[in-house]
C-alpha cells in the first residue's frame, strides 16, 4: 500500500459505524492497483467510533509551513496538505455547494471550469480530463444506489465498501479512474464523483483523496464554518435604517459577493463600510415607504434584549420567517448565541428600540472546533456610521408598524 495514499485518506471510511458494513473487494486489472490501494488505506489507524465525522484521525499528518497550506477535514480541524500536494499549486479551497448543501475541498486550478450538473456542481478541467461532480437525491434507498453505481456502463471496480449511512467505490472508467463517496440522512443521499484521466494520476491519487475526505453531505447547520471558509450563499440579516431602500448589514456577511439581494425588493449595492465596527450600508434603489427600525442611542448598555432576524434556511426548513429570540446583552458578548442567520439581526431593548446589530463571526474554541462568536454593534457606533453616509436614523416605530417589518434576509453570493 502507497503509505502517502494511507495517510491522507484516513478519515473517510472511518466515520460511520462498523455494523451493517457490506465490503466488497475483487482483484483489479493491474493499471487499477492504485485505486484498490486508496480503497484499502480508506480507514487505516482510524477508531470506529460510529459518528458520522471522526473527530480525531484528522491529526495524523504534522502541521506544515510556507506553501503547503492547511487543508480543513470534514470535520473543520486542520490537516496539513498531504506530501507531494501543494494546496497553492492545485488552488485548494473549501466551498458549501450551494446545489446540494454538502461541503467539499475543491482545487479550482485543476478544475476551473464550474458549472450545473443534472443533481448538482460540476467543475472540470478545460479538455475534461479531470471532473469533479455532486449530486443530490432527495428520495433514494443507499443500498439499491450502491448497486447501481457499480454496474454502471464501462465501470470496473476496484473495491467497494457499504455501510450503514455511507459508501466508497473506487475504480476505473474507461480510461479514467474514478473515486465516489456518498452519505444519506434519512431518504436523501449526497454525494461526490471525482473522475480523472490515468495519466494525471501522479497528483490526483491525492487530491481526489482529498475531495473525498473532505466531503460532508449534511453539514450541522448550527456549528461555524472553518476558518477561511465561505458558503458559496451566505444567509444573514439586514436591518432597514431608511424609508427609501437603506439598510445596515454586517461588513464581513457582504464582502467579495458576486451579487446581494434582499428578497423581496431585489438586488442590493453596497455603498459603504465600516471594517473597524463590521458594518455595511446596503442600497434597494427603487425601494419606497420600507418600515425603519427605531435605532437608540446606547453606547454599551447591558441586560435583556429580543433578537429579531431571519435565520439560515437550512434552520427553519427552507423558509424566510422572521423570528424573535430572547437575549441577554453582557460584557463578554451575547447570551446564548443564535441561529445562523442571525448576523445582522436587531437586538431590541425592552423599551422597543434598537440596542444594536448581532455580529456574527467564526472562532476556533478549545478543542480546535468553531463555533459563533455573537457580539454586538452597539446603536451609537450604528449613527456614527449612518451620520458619516449622510443616513438620518428612525427614532421611533411607525404607528402600526411592528418591529418584524424592521428586519430582511440578506443573501450573498460569493464570487
């Protein structure tokens, strides 16, 4: 067994549980040995500790230095890029694939070309050589698509493993190897196909190693995103400052999109920021007679609040409802911390104004894991920023107004 393939693939096989475990291995063609040898190393010096992500195999390979930057696992700790692997050469980056919800490492040198697949992403190389694709089916029974997957036409296989949420299958087609890893929650499967030419194979071995092993199907929606990394659409809260279409949001939630829209006005341009207190002016050109948030005046005030936002989709079933948590404002922060989503949210003080913006950013804790850090904006570092763009803030809520109408989603999509 190649022992640089071992050690970078010792996560995969080892996140799901031993029982139900289906293998099924024969002996390849020799131009296929490689293939079984990944299949094989999947797992190697892993526990089996039955959970979908292994928290600790990911520490095998030592921390590196200069270009070789660190790659996140699947289960968002470090892992340095695996010998004869080059993170800046490949362009190695973590996304959140916003077609199937899984999140994946993906190396855009290699693969520049991004595109929609049938079920979900597509990126290639531009002769094709290489192919990474996504899928998503949201009704399907793992055992019968594991069988299907392997008498698909012009496959052979190398070796194959089933297990109880999960399966591998390694191989070749036609003259491609290829390397499928798939997770199912419930009726629904996710899952990615890595397919390159044998003659690329020298460092594809690796980083289709790579793919896989970072590869999570169902992420939590309620845990941080490693460090660096950005949901390909990013969901928060924008709190509305102006009659006429200005809104305030988090800097960090609107920076490098492609495109920002508050539904249901439209698109959104971002006028100004203030990278000091994480604040952005976002515009709706067009937009009339929005309800204002009545903004107060605290510099830092502590004690009970409500949080008023949108939280994430992926929290609340895919949809867009504005909802209300209680709070409490104190010297470290924010207690307890949201949802995801509510970067951006209005923390409303028991006189019904505006405290402040919650600020929403990602902090590596104990452990090497990432959670939330909720703070808050406070409301006089809101005017200050809104009196330097020229914006007079609402004093009061409109009679009839609730302090819901206040709040919108705002979407990023990155570049």
């Amino acid at each position: 067994m190649d022992f640089k393939v071992a050690a970078i693939v010792g996560l995969a096989a080892a996140c799901l549980p031993a029982s139900a475990k289906d293998s099924h291995t024969r002996s390849p063609p020799a131009k296929t040995t490689h293939v079984a040898a990944l299949a094989n190393a999947v797992g190697a010096g892993a526990d089996r500790t039955g959970s979908v992500v292994h928290r600790r195999a990911s520490r095998v390979l030592p921390q590196r230095k200069g270009t070789e930057a660190a790659l996140a696992t699947a289960d968002g700790t470090s892992l340095a890029a695996p010998p004869g692997f080059s993170a800046d050469d490949v362009g190695w980056r973590l996304i959140e694939d916003s077609a199937t919800g899984a999140r994946l490492g993906v190396p855009d040198k290699l693969v520049p070309r991004a595109g929609a697949s049938q079920t979900g992403s597509r990126w290639s190389s531009a002769q094709g050589q290489i192919q990474i694709e996504t899928f998503r089916l949201s009704e399907a029974a793992l055992p019968a698509l594991f069988d299907q997957e392997k008498k698909t036409s012009r496959r052979a296989i190398a070796a194959s493993e089933l297990k109880a949420d999960s399966f591998i299958i390694t191989g070749t087609q036609g003259l491609k190897n290829f390397l499928m890893r798939a997770q199912a929650h419930g009726t629904e499967v996710r899952g990615v196909t890595i397919l390159y030419d044998q003659a690329t194979e020298g460092i594809m071995a690796r980083v289709a190693a790579a793919v896989a092993n970072t590869f999570i199907g169902f992420p939590d929606p309620n845990e941080g995103l490693p460090p660096g990394v950005k949901r390909a659409v990013e969901y928060g809260t924008a709190i509305v400052v102006g009659a006429d279409g200005d809104l305030i949001a988090p800097a960090h939630l609107t920076d490098e999109c492609r495109a920002i829209t508050v539904p249901p006005l439209g698109h959104a341009e971002r006028v100004a920021a203030d990278a000091a207190n994480d604040l952005a002016l976002l515009r709706i050109y067009g937009a009339r007679n929005l309800v204002v948030a009545p903004l107060g005046t605290g510099a830092g005030q502590t004690g009970d609040v409500a949080l008023v936002g949108v939280a994430d989709p992926l929290t609340q079933a895919g949809a867009d409802e504005v909802t209300s948590t209680a709070a409490r404002i104190t010297a470290q922060g924010l207690e307890p911390a949201p949802k995801p989503g509510y970067a951006g949210a209005a923390a409303v003080d028991t006189g019904g104004n505006v405290a402040g913006m919650v600020d929403l950013k990602p902090a590596v804790v104990a452990g090497g894991s990432v959670a939330q850090a909720p703070t808050l904006v406070p409301a006089a570092a809101i005017r200050a920023f809104l009196d330097s763009q020229g914006v007079a803030p609402g004093a009061a809520l409109a009679e009839h107004a609730a302090i819901g109408q206040t709040v919108m989603r705002v979407i990023c999509v990155h570049k």
